[in-house]
C-alpha cells in the first residue's frame, strides 16, 4: 500500500481540527492496539435489532452467543436476543449489558437467517513521510463484500470525548459507523427507510451507540483459529489484505 496523500487542516471559530497523523512506531505499540484506538470508530445501532453478544468470555473460551429464529420483520427483536438496555433517546449507551462481559469486544451477532455473523470495518492509513502516517479511508464489511470510505467524505466523525456528540463534522479522526437492522451490514450514513420491513435499503439509526476506543483487543489474542461461527468466517481466518482490500 503505497499511496500516498496528504492531510487537510480545517481552520474556523471553533479551533483547529484535523485527520490528525500518528507516529510510525503505533502500529507496534501494544501489539498495535495504539493505531487501532487513533481511528477506533464509534458504532450506531437500530433498537429492535438483534444486538451484539461477546465472541468470547473473557476466560479464553468462546461463548455460543444466540441462536433464535428468524428475526421477524418488525419493529421488534426476536426472543432469544441479548438484551437492550433501557432507551432512552438517541445515542443511548450499549454497555454493561447482564451477562455480556462486553470489555472483551470483538463480538457477533444473530442475523436473519443464520446464527453468527462477524462485522468489521478496517482503516488505511497512508504515509505523510517523517514517519507520520494519516487515515486514508474504510473498508466495511457489507455482507461479504467490501463497501469503501474515503475517509474525507464520511460525513461524520470526531476527535474524542469533547466533540462525540456533534454531527456535520468531517475529516477527524474518529468515524461514526452504523450497523444496518436486520443484516448488519455497516456503513457510514443512517438510512431511515424500511424500519419495520425487511426491504433494502436496511434501516439504520443511531439508538444505541458504544466507541470501540474502549473495548479493543488484538484478534489474535482474543479468538482461537479453530473456533467456527457457522456461516460467519472467524476472523483470525480473513484477509484484510487481499485484492479487494488494496483496490483503494
């Protein structure tokens, strides 16, 4: 991956703000967690969904997660689902769920139509030179296939706790990400088409939001490669850096 860009500075009354370049040296500290949590995105979640449960238990064994039928299309989420937390209007917390030890996210979830399905979304980073490397774009996963984000067009995203709860801003370091309803796709805008029907667009809204900055472990250190999720490809086995991942 040898792109190379560069970064913009936005100037105006509330301050200077910017995709701000990391050092070299945090794609190896901490085993790379320190790049992770410079462009950890804060993700949205639709309430009626079947949310996310822990992939693993904290202990090193992999949990079950849920299996329940097929999620009717509704407003509301099928029995079995891991519990919501009281709503109590947009960007309602999702932690500390009974039962979920959710410090250990990665996580997955129950689809329509099959019990696991692992969800991601991967930031490029390019080099600026002087060892400084800024965020170029996203890849999201889309239903096994890659949806692409530049990273100056994502029409939502913030530097830290001081600016998380405004919207508008563009070309910070952290994107705000949406998991679609029913099949959990991810994508960087809301969609408010189609809440309690199963047509596409899916729906998508910001009911439920946690940012990842918190949770984050290495794969590698979390889940066992021989661990199969059904349908849903665990994600020791995937290849962020195949054909599709360096087309952008």
């Amino acid at each position: 991956m040898t792109l190379k860009s560069f970064s913009v500075l936005l100037v105006g009354l509330s301050g200077v703000l910017a995709n701000n370049a990391i050092d070299v040296s945090l794609f190896t500290a901490n085993n790379g967690i320190a790049a992770a949590q410079a462009a950890a995105p804060l993700w949205y979640m639709a309430s009626g969904s079947c949310m996310a449960s822990a992939a693993e238990d904290g202990q090193g064994h992999q949990t079950n997660g849920v299996d329940v039928p097929v999620v009717i299309c509704t407003d509301h989420q099928a029995d079995g689902c891991p519990q919501q937390p009281q709503w109590q209007g947009p960007n309602t917390g999702y932690y500390n769920l009974p039962g979920e030890p959710f410090g250990n996210i990665p996580t997955y979830w129950k689809d329509m139509s099959h019990k696991s399905d692992w969800e991601w979304a991967i930031v490029k980073f390019t080099d600026q030179g002087n060892n400084k490397w800024s965020r170029y774009g996203l890849l999201m996963e889309t239903d096994g296939g890659y949806g692409v984000g530049y990273w100056g067009n994502i029409p939502n995203t913030f530097d830290g706790t001081g600016d998380w709860n405004s919207d508008g801003n563009k070309n910070r370091d952290h994107p705000k990400l949406f998991f679609s309803k029913r099949h959990h796709s991810v994508h960087y805008d809301p969609e408010g088409r189609n809440k309690n029907g199963c047509s596409e667009p899916d729906y998508r809204a910001n009911d439920y939001q946690f940012w990842s900055y918190w949770n984050l472990r290495r794969v590698e250190d979390t889940i066992d490669g021989s661990w199969t999720y059904g349908r849903a490809t665990n994600p020791r086995n995937l290849d962020i850096c195949d054909n599709r991942g360096k087309s952008f």
